[in-house]
C-alpha cells in the first residue's frame, strides 16, 4: 500500500513542509510513505520525439527513472505544488509530461489510482484552484480517481496560502483544516478501492 508523495518544489520550504506532514498522517493510518522531490533533481523536459512510442520507454534516463519505478508499485499519488503563474511548477509539470513513456508502455499504468493534489500559493488567491485543475487533468487524462476534501472548504484539494513563508503555511488555518478534510478522503478512497484491487 504505498503512496508516493512529489514535491514539486525546487527549494525545501512551505510545500515540502506540507507535504511532509501529509505523509505522516498517512503512516499513521498505517500506509507506506514515499517522498520524491524534484529538488536537486536532474530532469529534462519532454521534446515530445515519440521514441517512447516505439521503444516504450524514455529517451531521456535521468532522475525520473526511479520515481517512476515507485509510481509503478503505488495505490496512491499526492502532487504538491506551489503556485507558479496561476499554475504548477514547470518542475512537476515536467514531472507529469514525461509519464508519457510509462504510458506508452502500458496505457493502463496509472488506472485506478488514487490522486490527491495540494497547492501552496503566495497569496490567498494566487492560483490555488488552477494549479489544482492542472493536477486533476493529469489524474484523469491518465484513468486515476482524483479526491478533492468535499464541499464545503476544500473542494478540489488541499489549498494553502503562505504568504511567501514556511511560517505563513503553518499558521493557515483555513488551509490546514483543507488539506485534513482532502487527507481523510484520500484515506477513505484509498480504502473503498485501492485496498480491494477491484479496478484491477
């Protein structure tokens, strides 16, 4: 039962922060826990060659391999991100552009899993929601089951504003009260499908 949580952030601060603490919630729910981050990474952008359509895997072997290796075994997925122009990081959007290779493999890679999507922004609307469109894109396009928190607060996912701080994070209350709705719903699908294999 693992999930593997991505840092879409290039430096260690409010994001990876949040995340972090989401991954602990779920150890203590008694899941296995992975963090990848993009920081540090060595990554090339997808140039969209099509060698992956032939040979089913990527032309570029860099840092991805192993995270995808971890997506392969995963029941669940958490994208973090912080907001950059009303949208994800071009870091995990490079994340996400090059799964076309693991797809191409197996069309069928990522379905049924479980995704979730936490945003951190700048400012209380900096483009949280869009940066979670973006996530939950992902998460359909690819046959996964994306989990918001529900109505009422936390709808498309966990949304934090940081007010440009690690600090500014931590005392988001309204933010934190998402992000714990999104993480119990999360457990809860994780529950109701992953658990059962009944996608599979």
């Amino acid at each position: 039962m693992l999930i593997v949580g991505v840092s879409g952030s290039p430096r260690n601060q409010a994001t990876e922060h949040i995340l972090t603490q989401t991954l602990d919630i779920l150890k203590v729910r008694g899941l296995e826990t992975m963090l990848w981050t993009v920081r540090a990474k060595s990554m090339k952008y997808c140039v969209n060659c099509n060698y992956c359509l032939t040979r089913k895997t990527c032309v570029f072997q860099d840092d991805l391999k192993d995270l995808y290796d971890s997506f392969a075994v995963a029941k669940g997925l958490i994208f973090a991100t912080p907001v950059y122009n009303g949208g994800v990081s071009a870091q995990l959007k490079t994340v996400m552009d090059r799964t076309r290779s693991l797809v191409a493999g197996d069309k069928n890679f990522f379905k049924g899993k479980i995704g979730m999507g936490i945003t951190v922004g700048g400012d209380r609307a900096g483009g949280q929601e869009l940066a979670q469109w973006q996530i939950h894109t992902f998460y359909l396009i690819n046959g996964m089951i994306p989990v918001g928190g529900g109505p009422f607060g936390a709808n498309l996912g966990a949304n934090l504003w940081s007010k440009d701080s690690l600090e500014g994070v931590k005392l988001d209350e309204e933010g934190l009260r998402g992000l714990k709705k999104t993480t119990k719903r999360f457990v809860e699908y994780i529950d109701l499908y992953a658990k059962r294999d009944v996608y599979e």
